[in-house]
C-alpha cells in the first residue's frame, strides 16, 4: 500500500470510529437500537462536521503561507486587525517585509472576510439560517416520502398554519414534557397527560398542502419555543368550509431528532427553529399579499 492509500485508510478508519462511537452514545443514552435511517444521519452529520473543519483546516493553513497563525475559535474578527483576548492571535512571522507581505495578507484576510463562511463564535452561519433549517425539514420529509414510493412536494407544496393564543387549542403536555396538538377531550387523556391551553402563546405548524398532511411544529411558551407533536390542525377555507391536517406517523418529521446534534453542540437552540417557522410563516403571507396585489 502507497503512502496515499494507507492515508487514507486511516482516515477512513478514523471516521468510522467517530461514527461508531456516537452511534453507541446514541444508543446508550436512548435505551435502544438506531434504524439504518437513524444511523445514516448520524454518519451525514460526522461527515458534515468533518468538512467544515477541513474548510477551516484549510483556511488555516493558506494564512500560514501568508505568514499568519491563526488560533482559536474565531477565524477572523470584523476588521483588518487582530482582536483583542484569547480567541484570535494573529501575528507576523517577519516584519522586514511589511510594504509587500502585509499588503497580500490584507488583501486576502478581506478576501476570507467577504465569504463569510463563520460567524464570530466559529459557527457555520449557513448551518443556522432560517432558510437552512426550513429546507432541511422539507428535505427530510421528502425523504421519507420517497422511502414510502409516495410524491415529493416542492416548496409551493409546504404550507404553514399559524394560530395565536386562544386560538391554538387542545395542547396535551404528557408525563415527560412533550407537547402534543390532538383532539382529545379531558376523558381521553393517557395517563400523565393535561391539556396546557392557557400556557401557549402561538403556534406554527409546517404541513403538506396536497395530501393534507401535518409535517412538523413548534409552539411558543412564556419560556421560548418548544416542539409539538401535530396530530391535527385545521383552518377555515375561503367558503368557511374546514381543512384538516392530520399526522401521518410514517412521514412526520420530528424535530428533535433531525436537529439532534446540532442542539446538543449549540449550534443551533429551539428558539432558533421556531423564529425560522415565523419568519418562513412571514414570507408567506408577504409572497400571498403581493400575488394578491398583482392581480
């Protein structure tokens, strides 16, 4: 085996033991055994996170040519000039050169600057956008159409309901603290569970506008965000005539496990999902007024 080959069966090998590993402390601290769905998003998650670092491996490693060492967290601060405290050091290796070496490393810090690829606390700013979060959604649950040989839906497709305090109604708290959206009066209710109405501020629920389907939502509290389980929603058509959503549990995305890791580094909080189905709810509505206006 060459030197290129045995490189990169190590590194194969590496990244199968980091797959490995958060399988099992998935695993442990679930109590059971991931589907191969659940382990193939684990290893798409180690893979992810092991191309943003090579990106900023590699950046790294270009400002070392310029004669820059970058350490820390933060790969470049707001300006030309180093920040202040432990999180960025940058500093010259010669500085008899300062006419032509600083004019490149300027020019190039400018450069890495206009890409923006981290934000100041070295997340991946694409990784936390509003638009992100709502195409992996979209994406995940057509993927799981697909697994069940039924149509994939675009974004004209995905539509979002909000309702607002009072109006949400029959929110079922169980034993464990989730939240469910289901039709059930008091006498219905499992063991462990109580309705909640009077403690929700608004909700947002994601659903397919075809099959009628319910796809995904989040509702707000006085504590921020949280996910709720949509078992229905409903909303009054143009004729007064009701529409109802129901969940189909082979195609329902749960939040909690498709932003798993990325809530449990920080990248990511339940606030930020649930201002992304705002926002998402938001252009909605603005997308509807100005078809609405051209008319």
């Amino acid at each position: 085996m060459g030197l290129w080959e045995n490189f990169k069966a190590k590194r194969q090998a590496k990244k199968d033991a980091e797959i490995d590993a958060e399988i099992t402390r998935i695993e442990t601290e679930k109590g059971k055994r991931l589907t191969q769905k659940g382990r193939e998003k684990v290893t798409k998650n180690i893979e992810a996170k092991r191309t943003r670092k090579g990106i900023r491996n590699t950046i790294i490693a270009i400002l070392g040519s310029l004669g820059i060492v970058v350490t820390g967290n933060a790969l470049l601060t707001s300006g030309n000039q180093p920040e202040v405290g432990d999180k960025t050091n940058i500093k010259t290796e010669t500085e008899n050169k300062e006419n032509t070496s600083t004019s490149k490393k300027e020019a190039y810090l400018k450069e890495l600057q206009n890409m923006d690829l981290y934000d100041q606390t070295g997340v991946s700013k694409d990784t936390i956008s509003n638009t992100k979060i709502i195409d992996q959604i979209l994406e995940e649950y057509n993927e799981d159409l697909s697994e069940k040989n039924k149509e994939q839906i675009d974004e004209n497709d995905l539509g979002i309901i909000y309702q607002s305090a009072g109006s949400v109604g029959q929110i079922i708290q169980d034993a464990s603290g989730n939240y469910i959206k289901s039709p059930k009066s008091v006498d219905q209710l499992e063991e462990g569970q109580v309705h909640v109405d009077e403690q929700i501020k608004d909700g947002y629920f994601l659903v397919n506008n075809e099959n009628h389907e319910t796809i995904a939502g989040v509702i707000e509290t006085a504590e921020g965000y949280h996910e709720i389980t949509v078992d229905y929603a409903s909303i009054k058509d143009t004729d007064g005539s009701e529409i109802v959503y129901t969940k189909n549990p082979d195609t329902y995305v749960h939040l909690e496990e498709l932003f798993n890791d990325q809530l449990e580094n920080g990248e990511i909080s339940w606030n930020t999902i649930g201002e992304s189905l705002e926002k998402y709810y938001e252009e909605r509505v603005n997308d509807l007024s100005n078809e609405d206006e051209g008319r």
